[in-house]
C-alpha cells in the first residue's frame, strides 16, 4: 500500500508553491497579497492549530509498525456516549504519539477500565462538581486473551455541572511515561506473536481471501509488523493479489462514493474524484461509466478554472482562488494518493471492525471482555479531524502562495 506522510506531503507542497508553473490554459497576473503578520507570527499560528488536533493522520491510518484497534470503553455511569468518544479519540491521540496505528487490526487492541474514585459537589459558593477516576489501559491480545501489558492513571475534572467534569476529566489523560512503557511492552510481545504465529496469520488470510472478504484478508495482512521479520515475508507475496480482489469487489461502491463526491463538489476541482477513479479496476463492468463521468467533470473543472484565471487580473477574490487552484493542480497526484490510501484503509478497517463484531456478539461475556467494545465510526472521527488539518494547510497555503 502506498504510505504517503500527509504532513510532510503538505510541507512538500507549500516549498513548492513559490515555484508552481501554470499548465497551459489562460495566464494570470494576481495582485501581491500581503499577509498581517510576520513570518514568525505565522508559524506560531499554524503550530498552534496542529497541536490543537493532537494527532499525526499518518500514524493513526498506519503506523511506524505495530497496529491495533481502539477499544471504546463502556457507556454506564457518568460514562456517556460523548465521554466513550472523548477518551477513545484520546487513546488515538497516544497511539499516533507512539508511532502506533490506531485502526485496523482487531487481533490486538487497546482499551481501558473506568473505575469512578469520587462524584461530589462542592460546599462553596458558586457550587462545583467535581469527579476522579481511575483509569486502567490495557493491550489485549484477542486470539488468545491475554493482556500483554498495562498502566494505571488518575484523573480529576471540576466544572459547573457532572457532565462538564467529566469531559474537563478526559482532558487529564496524558501520554505518561507509564503508558509508553506499556505500549513499548505491548508491542515486543505483538512482534514476537507475529513471528512465532506466522502460520496461524496465513490461515486468516487465506480464509478471508477463501470467501471473498478480500478487505478483511488485506486488514489482518497489513496488521504483521515490519519488525517481525520472518513473518512480513508473507505481505510482499499477498498484497497485490489481495488489493485487485478488494478493488474487484468493492468496485460498485467507490462508483457510487465517486458520484456522490462528483456532486458535492459541481465545479470546484477535488483531488478525491481522482482518487475514487484511479481505484475502479479498469476491466471492471464500473470503469467505463466511471471514465464518462470523470471525463464531464474535468471539463467543468477546466471551464471553472479557465473563467477564474480570465478574472484574476481585475478581482483580487478571483486571484486569490487561482493561486489556490493552481497549488491543487501542481500537487493533484499527491493529494489523489493520500486520498486513494483512506479510501482503502475505510474499506479494510471496516470489514476488520465487522468481523470483530461478529465474534463478540457470539461470545456471551463479549470479545473484548471487561474494556468496551469495538469503534463504530473511528474513520469518521480520523477524517474529521485529517480535513480540520487540511483547512489549516490550506489556509497556510493561501498566505504563502
């Protein structure tokens, strides 16, 4: 699979915007824009807006080596939906800050145990509520049951109400010591798993591939860690075939998620319709309407592009979205690549994520046992936050350019 940086791909692409040349088409002569603040003044800005996300996309979609899922914890208690999700997004956040995937491989996931130490109201004027917890994360390995490491954390939230408190809470959790530690542990044993269960692997692979399940057969294969040597020989011999089957067979869907982009998008120029068409296999029954309809939609985006350019020189909104426009152009086979990668990692995770489900729900006490249970929607909560940061490379795009 091919693993762009999606940072790095961003900071490839503002170096280069200074020396973007037009690709044929009407020339334009935009007017200087001059941005408010000093270069250092912006850098700060930009650093401040990453550190608010806290993730690195990269990692969370693949990692440096070991992967697994997150665990949401159980809603009871003061433990709300909105709080499971508070503290799963914050156990993304650790993993990417450890080079770990956070998706993808429900062989080995990571989870936590809430155990509520106090729930109180103040006795001073304005009241305050406040809560602790005792939080216990652990690794589990979920072919076997074990759990291959853990670490303990405290946390305390104040606020005007319990619901308050509690989210003020999750904020508390943090990438300790204890935690690397654990996860530097975990991660040994995932290693050492893989390399003397080589063979178990490759029955998971070729029954998924048996049946068809050619995303599930790509998620358990992209799970074996670079580092365990002897068995990722086996990714190298698979991987091709197994990508054209998935492609094959999900080829109908990203048809239809590519109208659905194509429409969203009218005229405006969108690295992802690329990305949909490129991965519709071209002796599929798909490719042929999805040629037709990729081919209308570059013609709207060139007369889009064409009527702004002729306007740049005399309006100064037009001359900024031509700079922009001409940025997405020069970088249209990066940006198509990492979108081509998310689409395949949705697919994979999702039919990981669905198979996980299908063993917990045949287990009376849940595979996941006293954790919580398998994320949903943890792509949507990933790409949500991978635009978030696009809007802010972007905008530092448009001050650059």
């Amino acid at each position: 699979m091919h693993k762009q940086i999606i940072i790095l791909t961003f900071a490839a692409m503002l170096t280069g915007c200074n020396n973007s040349n037009n690709k044929g088409g009407t020339t334009f002569n935009p007017v200087e824009h001059e941005s408010s603040l000093t270069d250092s003044e912006r850098e700060a800005a930009i650093a401040a807006k990453r550190a608010e996300q806290d993730v690195n996309i990269d990692t969370l979609l693949y990692g440096h080596g070991v992967r697994f899922a997150i665990v949401q914890p159980k809603v009871e208690g003061d433990v709300t939906e909105d709080i499971a999700n508070r503290i799963s997004m914050k156990m993304l956040q650790i993993a990417a800050q450890n080079g770990i995937s956070g998706v993808g491989n429900y062989t080995f996931v990571l989870g936590t145990e809430i155990a509520q130490t106090s729930r109180t109201a103040t006795g001073t004027a304005p009241q305050k509520m406040a809560v602790g917890y005792d939080l216990t994360f652990k690794v589990m390995n979920t072919v076997t049951g074990d759990v291959y490491a853990t670490a303990v954390q405290q946390v305390a939230g104040v606020g005007n109400t319990f619901d308050e408190a509690n989210r003020n809470a999750v904020t508390q959790i943090k990438n300790t010591a204890a935690i690397q530690q654990m996860l530097v542990e975990a991660s040994q044993r995932i290693i050492a798993w893989y390399e003397a269960n080589t063979q178990t692997v490759r029955n998971m692979v070729e029954r998924a591939e048996g049946e068809g399940d050619y995303a599930l057969a790509l998620a358990i294969l992209n799970s074996i860690p670079p580092q365990a040597t002897g068995a990722y020989k086996y990714v190298a011999a698979k991987q091709d075939a197994l990508v054209k089957g998935m492609l094959h067979k999900q080829a109908a869907d990203i048809l239809a998620e590519m109208e659905a982009v194509i429409t969203s998008s009218g005229d405006g120029f969108n690295p992802a319709v690329g990305a949909y068409f490129r991965l519709i296999p071209t002796d599929s029954p798909e490719h042929k309407k999805a040629q037709q309809l990729y081919a209308d939609y570059e013609r709207k985006c060139q007369v889009r592009r064409a009527d702004v350019e002729a306007r740049a020189e005399r309006d100064s909104a037009a001359a900024r979205e031509a700079r922009k426009l001409q940025m997405l152009y020069d970088h249209e086979e990066e940006l198509a690549n990492i979108e081509a990668d998310k689409i395949k990692s949705k697919y994979q995770s999702m039919a990981s994520a669905k198979a996980a489900a299908a063993q917990s729900s045949s287990r009376p006490s849940g595979l996941f046992g006293s954790l919580g249970y398998a994320i949903g929607g943890t792509f949507e909560r990933i790409f949500k936050v991978a635009d978030t940061a696009g809007e802010i490379i972007t905008s530092k795009m448009e001050e650059e350019s």
